[in-house]
C-alpha cells in the first residue's frame, strides 16, 4: 500500500474546532497504531506456533459418557 501524505489547512477553523479536529487525530492514530501491532502480533504466532506437549485427547466414547457425580 502506498503512504500518501495530505496536508489539511486548519486555520479557517476556530479555537474549539481545532482542538476537535487534534482530540479526533490523536484518537485514530491510537486507535490504528493498537491494531497494527495486534496484527503484527498474530503475524507472529501464526509464523512460530506454540508447542504443547503431554496434550491427551479424549475418544469419542470418552467424551460422550455419562459421569455419575453422586
């Protein structure tokens, strides 16, 4: 993807509506720099998987009989 760089005038508008304007691009630079790095994240778990041992899976029998907790 490529970056684009914008320029956006601010000066036209008044005092309240610039410190609008600044609050909300803060948010979205927070909100999407969090994102990144939670992709970048799962990126990384996807390329190294964890490793579990002494893992016992059930049989079908297993996991589809009755206990009886009396």
């Amino acid at each position: 993807m490529k970056r684009v760089s914008h320029e956006i005038d601010i000066s036209i508008l008044n005092g309240e509506a610039k410190r609008e304007l600044i609050d909300f691009y803060q948010f979205l630079i927070t909100k999407y720099k969090t994102r990144g790095g939670k992709r970048l994240k799962f990126k990384r778990l996807i390329e190294n998987p964890l490793k579990a041992t002494n893992i016992i899976i059930p049989t079908r029998e297993e996991l589809h009989e009755r206990k009886s907790f009396c």
